[in-house]
C-alpha cells in the first residue's frame, strides 16, 4: 500500500497568532512526514480553485477575504492514513465543540466573526489532497 500524501493549511489566525510550531510539532508527534513546507500570501485566484465547490455560499467570500488576510503554511505531509489522522488531529470544524485535545479543541475558540476562523484545513479525501495538493504545491 502506498504512503497517503495531504494538504495541511494553518490558516491566517493560526499564522498570526504564533501556533503554527504547536501545529507541527502535533503533526510529527503523531508520526507523520514533512514532505514540503511553504509560506505562501495567497491570492483570489488560488483561493478561488481550492474552494470551487463553496462559490456561491453564503460564507464563500468571508472564507476567501480571511484566507487572504495573512499568510498561510501550507504543508504537504505524509504517512499511513494520513488523511483521516489528521482530520481526526484536527479536530471538529467548530472549535466550541472540538474535543480537548484536538488542534481545534485546545487552541481554537469562536471570535464572534462572520466566518469561522479555525486554524487549520485538512484534505478531506484522496482526491481532495491530490487536487489540492496540486493547487499549493504546483
């Protein structure tokens, strides 16, 4: 079997709020591989492609405005069911209700802002991290 590859994102609040060496190191405390890291200021155009299937949402472009408010990390990990582990590291989408010990859990909290700012992103499915991997990592 091969080793699963995925997108990991710590988002602009994550970025700004000093997390992303906690992020990582949960990551590779986990035992997941850093394969690839990247700085990136992302743009319309590539937020645009990573969220297609939300256009046309109510919170597409307060998701698209946040996630161009700052840097993001984005990080190409690996390792044996990688995907799943890491959603389940993650924690639920809501940090109210993410489970202490989870990234989300103990680090994330509601700010009261039109769109949830959660700290990190996590591909949903192999196809999901092939494609988003592609977008961050062309």
């Amino acid at each position: 079997m091969a080793v699963e590859e995925t997108l990991i994102l710590v988002k602009p609040d994550g970025v700004a709020r000093g997390l992303t060496g906690e992020i990582l190191r949960r990551v590779e405390a986990k035992g997941y591989t850093l394969v690839d890291l990247r700085l990136v200021h992302a743009d319309r155009d590539l937020l645009a492609a990573h969220y297609a299937e939300h256009e046309g949402k109510p919170f597409y472009e307060p998701l698209v405005e946040f996630m161009m408010s700052g840097p993001v990390v984005a990080i190409r990990a690996a390792g044996d069911r990688v995907i799943e582990g890491f959603r389940s590291l993650a924690g639920t989408t809501d940090p109210t209700s993410a489970a202490p010990g989870t990234i989300r859990g103990d680090l994330g909290r509601d700010w009261g802002l039109p769109v949830q700012q959660n700290l990190v992103h996590g591909s949903d499915s192999t196809e999901s991290a092939a494609r988003e991997l592609s977008l961050w990592f062309s």
